[in-house]
C-alpha cells in the first residue's frame, strides 16, 4: 500500500466532477453549526458543507 504522505508519491490531477468519498475531521463547534442549519433548510448538512468548500474553493483561483 503507498504511503500518501511520501512526497515520491505521484499526485495525479483528481476529476473536477463527481463526488469522491474522504474523511476529515471536522471541529465539533462547526459540524453543529452545519447540522443545526441542515435541520433549519431541510438540506442535508453534508450538501452545506461541500456548498461551502466549493465557495472557499472559489476563492482560491
């Protein structure tokens, strides 16, 4: 199994479309935050959060 951490290991470009599956750790203060407003809009917090990457994400170009 590679070592993903090694930087020998290629990165290859990810798609730009699609979900991919990851896990993060998230700070408790703001993963309540975002399932009070899912709650609130009846949009699943999951769909709030990736809104909100992609906005941050925007940002970055």
């Amino acid at each position: 199994m590679p070592d993903w951490k090694s930087p020998t290991v290629s990165k290859a470009p990810l798609p730009v479309s699609g979900k991919r599956p990851i896990s993060i750790r998230i700070d408790g203060r703001v993963l309540l935050a975002f399932r009070e407003q899912a709650e609130k809009t009846g949009t699943p917090y999951q769909t709030l959060i990736n809104r909100a990457l992609q906005d941050a994400a925007d940002t970055f170009t």
